[in-house]
C-alpha cells in the first residue's frame, strides 16, 4: 500500500528508510550483490594481470578501466535501488530483475551525471570549501531526480537545485513532488 507523501522529519525518514530496507531486504541485498560481485571478480583478474604483468603501464591502465567499472557499478546499484525504492513507496511490486530493468539503457547517462557533479563538487572545493559544501547538497538529489522523473543531465542538475531550495514549510518537498 501507497503511504502519503508529505515532509518528513528526520527521525521519520530514518524510521521510514530502515523498516522500508528491513522487509524488502533480499531486495536491496539483490540489488546490491549483482554489481558487487562482477567487481570482485575483475579485482580479482586484475590482481592475476599485475602479478604477471611486467610492465607498470598495463598495472596502470588496467587500474584506470578497474577504476571506470567501479563507478559504474556505483551507478547501477544507485539506480536500481531508487528505481526499487520508487515502486515500493507507491505500492507496487518491486523485484532486483524490475529495479534494473527501470534503468536499462540510462546507465552511461547516470555515470556521466555522477562525474558532472563530482567534477563541481571537487572544482568547489578547490576554489574554497564552502562551495564545495554547497555545490554537494545542491547536486545531491540529481542522481534520483534523474532516475524517478526521466530527465536528462542538465534538467536533473537543475532539478536538483530546486528541489534544493524548496520551503520545507510550504509543504512541498522531494518526495512530495
């Protein structure tokens, strides 16, 4: 059943998060598990090519594309999960096959997404701390605004930043909207 969409407090969206992850746990386990475990066996290829590999450019290289299917894998389970958590809060059926199938196709886009805002962040941060400070509670929304509202990278950056600037007292928030 749907709950209603309304401003939480904190300790309302904690109660809300944990009892949400505690019965749909095998869920978000499965979700999780999938990305994880592809991982784990290209760290482990790359511990077997850096052992045998002479060559410090190819332990380099190869450390670069670990590096990029991290990130990527990053974005999956983040996908995934909010596409899950989506169709759990409205009442629907949610499975770990349905959470990925709801970002099939979009994975490159959320990847770049999450590099466009780690690049803001840290040019942020370079610049003075409190940009940086700034810039992340403003672009922390975008990875699921780009998911649940299907909007490109600009329009979830933008996205991001209203919801951002939404009066908690004028009883609209993220999840309200």
């Amino acid at each position: 059943m749907a709950q209603p969409l309304r401003p939480l407090t904190i300790s309302e969206l904690f109660d809300r998060t944990f009892s949400l992850y505690r019965t749909n746990f095998l869920i978000f386990v499965g979700i999780a598990a999938i990305p994880v475990a592809i991982t784990v066996v290209l760290q482990l290829l790359y511990e077997l090519v850096a052992l045998r590999s002479a060559s410090p450019w190819l332990g380099i290289l190869t450390a670069l594309v670990l590096v990029i299917l991290y990130m990527v894998a990053s974005m999956v389970m983040q996908g995934a999960s909010i596409v899950a958590v989506s169709q759990l809060h409205m009442g629907l059926e949610a499975s770990v096959s349905g959470a990925f199938d709801g970002i099939r196709g979009r994975i490159g886009e959320l990847v770049f997404l999450a590099l466009n805002v780690g690049l803001r962040v840290a040019l942020g941060l370079v610049l003075l701390i409190v940009p940086g400070i700034y810039l992340a509670l403003r672009y922390a929304v975008a990875v699921p605004a780009a998911v649940i509202e299907d909007a490109g990278i600009s329009q979830s950056l933008a996205r991001s930043g209203e919801l951002k600037s939404l009066d908690a007292t004028s009883g609209e928030s993220f999840a309200s909207l």
